[in-house]
C-alpha cells in the first residue's frame, strides 16, 4: 500500500513499488521526492514511512527490509542507499541466494532534522539521533548521538553542531 500525502511532491521519473506483502509505503507532507530515488519493498515486512518537509534527492535507493522510519526535515543527498537488510551467508552448501535473510537487527530510524550527505550507506540497526549530519561517502552501522557530526566509514563522530 502506498500512501502519498496531497502536498508531497514525487517527480514522475521516481519508482515507488508497491508491496506484495503488504508493506506500507508512506509519504507525509510537504516531502520531495526526486527523480531517480527507487524505493523497493524487499527482504522484510517492514514499513516505509517517511515524514513532512524531507528532501529525498537523485539516485537514493530505500528498501524496506525491517523498516524505515524518517521524521521530519530530513535531508539525504544523492545517491544514497537505505539498506535495512542483510543476506545469510554461512552456509557453504547453499547459494547466498538459497539462504535468505538474517533476522532483524531492528531496521533504520532517522529522527528530525538529519541530513545525510551524498553516496552514504545507512544499514540495518542505525539510529540517526535529532539533528546529526552524516558527511558524503559514510557508512553507518550503529547509533549516532543526537547533534553530531560524523564521516567515514563506518561513521565515526567527529565534531557537534553548536
């Protein structure tokens, strides 16, 4: 199910899937969604949902996975991957493929007022705190404290928003 609030805006050239699962897709007010951002219900039952006034630019891939939840003003730059997912590979006997998925590790929350820069990977158990600012190019594993700054990868802090 997607659900696309009036006052949203998603270019024409996006992919929004929907669900065979029945995995919500949700998009609140006043958020743009740029051309080339494919979200992709897989991997999980988990929801989408994504709040107000967010900018979602070119080229960001978004699974559903276990989830993903966006607040409010939430900024990621191009090219980006949501990936809150991970394949079983222990098995020799069987195909990466065969072997599915790990469990859950919880899924993907960025709260309010977070940019994320460009071509970051934000992975399944991340907690992006109120305010934090990923530099372009990270990896994040893990939580990030509210009002930081972090780059690298993984994502290491490296200074606070005054």
């Amino acid at each position: 199910m997607i659900i696309i609030s009036e006052s949203a805006y998603v270019s024409k050239l996006a992919d929004i899937e929907d669900s065979v699962r029945g995995t919500q897709i949700v998009v609140g007010d006043g958020t743009k969604i740029d051309s080339f951002v494919k979200i992709k219900p897989t991997g999980g039952t988990g929801d989408v949902i994504i709040g107000s006034n967010c900018y979602i630019n070119s080229g960001v891939v978004i699974y559903s996975g276990n989830g993903v939840k966006l607040g409010n003003d939430v900024m990621i730059a191009a090219n980006c991957t949501l990936a809150p997912v991970n394949h079983q590979y222990k098995l020799r006997h069987l195909t990466i493929r065969e072997q599915r998925f790990l469990p859950s590790k919880g899924g993907i929350i960025i709260e309010d007022d977070v940019w994320i820069g460009a071509n970051c990977v934000i992975l399944d158990g991340s907690i992006l705190k109120r305010g934090c600012i990923v530099g372009a190019n990270s990896l994040v594993n893990g939580e990030l404290e509210e009002y930081s700054i972090y780059v690298g990868s993984p994502a290491k802090k490296v200074g606070e928003r005054s």
